[in-house]
C-alpha cells in the first residue's frame, strides 16, 4: 500500500505546475513526443490513461520517482498478468489459412456497421461459426472479411445487393 504521509500540493500548486508542463511540452521535440504517446496508447488502457496521467504528474511534483514495491505489490502483478490474455487492447497474431479469400464490402462505420454487428450478420447469413470467419477488418466506408474461399461464396451470393444498414450493399472478392 502506499505511503499517505506525503503532503499533497494546493489546488493553486498543482495548477501552476500543469501549466508550467504545457509551455516546456510547447518547445518539446515532436517527434519524440510522438514516440512516448504511442507507448503510452500501447501500454496504458485507454480508461486509465487519464490516472496514470495525475500519478505521473504527482510523482514530479514530489520530485521522486515511483517508490518500491511493498509487499502487496507481487500479489496485485500477479492479478495484473492473470488479466493481461483477457485485455481488448492487445492484439493477437492472426493466422490466416491457405486458400483463404478476402471479402470487400461497401458498408463501414459511417453507417453504423461494426466488426461485432457484422460478424453476427455473416454467423446468422450463412450459418457458420466465429471461428470460420479470419479477420474482419471495418474501415469508415467499407470493410474487409477474410474467410474460407467456400465461405466468401455464399457471403457474395447471400449479402450481394442485400440492404445493410441502410445502404445496398456490394460484396466482392477483395482486389489485394
């Protein structure tokens, strides 16, 4: 746990500290700035992020680094790591099969479609498993699923021209 004897700064401090930051942030390399960004999207959840934020900025004005590890540390990385598998954030690596064939379909996220409702579509269409479809990938206009060449047959024939979302949907193999 912790150490609670640190004394916190006034509101008024803690103001003028955040606005010294944001002029140094302002003749800060950009690029390097770019760099610590993304680890910081790669590392931190997104619903976190504004936590690690005021832990970093308590940390400077404290002018100490992260105090060790006390001995219910281990016990809350080992929750941490049993999590990280479960974690949305982390992408898998995503085996494609040979043979397998990608689908182009003019339906995206500017009409509401996303790859959760569009899997269930394809499940429900043609009567397969979340397993038989590889990858789907939603862009703003359009989208790409990549199944079993089988599979991309019957999507064509089924959802062709069909109304999705409000918009007349064309599904063709993909051109890549």
């Amino acid at each position: 746990m912790e150490d609670k004897t640190s004394i916190p700064l006034s509101g008024d401090a803690m103001e003028k500290k955040i606005e010294e930051l944001l002029i140094a942030m302002k003749g800060a390399d950009p690029v390097e700035l770019e760099n610590i960004k993304s680890i910081i999207r790669k590392k931190v959840p997104f619903f976190t992020r504004s936590a690690f934020s005021a832990y970093l900025l308590k940390c400077i004005t404290e002018k100490n680094m992260p105090r060790e590890k006390k001995q219910n540390q281990p016990r809350r990385q080992e929750k941490e790591e049993s999590r990280k598998p479960q974690e949305k954030n982390e992408k898998q690596e995503i085996v494609i099969p040979e043979g397998a064939k990608t689908l182009y379909l003019n339906v995206g996220k500017m009409k509401h479609l996303y790859a959760k409702d569009l899997s269930k579509l394809l499940q429900a269409e043609l009567g397969i498993t979340r397993s038989d479809i590889y990858q789907i990938r939603v862009h703003d206009k359009y989208s790409f699923v990549t199944m079993s060449e089988e599979n991309c047959g019957k999507a064509i024939e089924k959802l062709n021209n069909s109304t999705i979302n409000g918009r007349v949907a064309k599904v063709t193999y993909s051109e890549k």
